[in-house]
C-alpha cells in the first residue's frame, strides 16, 4: 500500500510514523508514507496558501490552487483509490472504514487547517470524508496519523499474530473481552479461574460472554447494526 498525506505542517504528522508497529510495516515495505507539504504549491514566493473567506466571517481558508497543483500532481503519477479529506464535519471512523481501507492500493489524504479548505476542493477531489469524532482539531494532521495507524496494523503481515488484529475490539462489532497477565494474584486481585483452567471450549465461551457483557454495557449501538 501506498499512502500521500498532504499537508501544510509536514512535521507535526511524521514522528508516528516513526515508532512501533507502523515503523515496522514502514521498514518491511508493507506500506510506503509520503508527505506532501502544501506550502510547496504556494500561490507566491510568500508562501501563500490561503486567504479570507468570501461573504466575511473569521479564519483563513486554505485555498483551491496549491491543493489542485499538488494532488493533480499525484493523480497524474498513479490512481488513487480513494482521495479523503479529514474534517470534523464527516462520518465518525469505524473499524468498518479501517478494514475497507486497509485493502487499497493507493490511499491520498489532505489534511485541512485553519478554518478548512475551499469547498471546490472537496466538491472536486475528494472521494471519502473521515471525521475521527465529534471534536475540532486545530488541524486534520493528527487525525490523519490516528487514520493511518487503524489502516496500517490491518495491512495483512504487518501484526506478526494475525489473529490479533481479528480480535480486536469492534471485528465482529465486540468490544474485546478483558484480559490478564502474571501474576495469578496480585494483592488479592485474581484472575479469573477460568483461565487457567486450560480448557479453551470453556475460555472461548467464557470470553465471548464477557465481551458480549461489556459490549451491552459500553457501546450498545454497537449489537444493533
Ligand atoms: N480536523 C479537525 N478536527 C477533526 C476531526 N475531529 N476529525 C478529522 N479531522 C479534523
């Protein structure tokens, strides 16, 4: 998978990319990231990429040119399957979103800032709109990162135990069921027998209940759809 992530403020993106699981799928070539910095496609030697909104009202707007320059560039180097723009203003990601997304070739993302970009641009370009929850960012940067991160650990091959990612909470729309690690006890806290009874009908059935449980409890929209 390839991803291009335009951007007017290259650096406050890069650094998780740079740890981890992504670095990793980075590193074993399951995923090449290329930043793309607006300010590259300025309208002038001043750097200039956005202006005052039409008909009033405050904050600047990011304007329509250097977004054409830059992402028509791109277009013209590859397809892209899907060009998103991150904004509050859109559908919530899921983890339904994530896997779609995860199985793509060439995923373009254009990251607003200041009050966002001229609506001709999303009219234009855009394919997919992502928010990552009903609160406003000062810019879409570090939504971006939180989009490529639930993208990138689905790639299959990048999770070393693939089955990790497929019981994660939300696959099959459950929350992950608790879990626990040594010691058995600890301070009088246990874990629960079950599971270390060594017998797996049992500890599937047990975990399935548990997530069933929380899910009822926690995100019971979630058992609707
Ligand atoms: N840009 C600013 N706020 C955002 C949000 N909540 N999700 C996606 N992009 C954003």
């Amino acid at each position: 998978m390839r991803i291009d992530i335009v951007t007017v403020s290259p650096e406050l993106i890069k650094s998780p990319f740079e740890y981890s699981i992504i670095k990793r799928a980075i590193d074993k070539n399951f995923v090449a990231v290329y930043f793309h910095n607006l300010r590259d496609y300025a309208l002038n030697k001043y750097g200039q990429i956005d202006n005052t909104q039409f008909g009033g009202g405050a904050g600047m707007v990011l304007m329509i040119e250097p977004i054409d320059k830059c992402i028509s560039k791109l277009m013209s180097e590859r397809t892209y399957d899907e060009v998103i723009f991150m904004t509050p203003d859109a559908p919530v990601l899921n983890q339904h979103t994530a896997n779609t997304l995860s199985l793509k070739e060439n995923i373009l993302i254009l990251t607003g800032h200041y009050k966002g970009v001229d609506q001709r641009v999303r009219d234009k370009f855009i394919s997919k709109e992502i928010s990552i929850g009903d609160y406003v960012l000062s810019g879409g940067e570090l939504a971006a990162a939180v989009l490529c991160d639930a993208i990138i650990r689905l790639i299959p091959g990048v999770l070393g135990d693939e089955t990790s990612a497929l019981s994660d909470s939300f696959q099959d729309n459950l929350l992950a069921p608790p879990v626990y690690t040594r010691p058995r006890e600890y301070k009088g806290l246990k874990v629960p027998e079950v599971l270390l009874s060594g017998n797996f009908k049992k500890i599937d059935d047990w975990r399935h209940e548990e997530a069933l449980k929380k899910t009822k409890k926690l995100k019971p929209g979630l058992l609707d759809d």
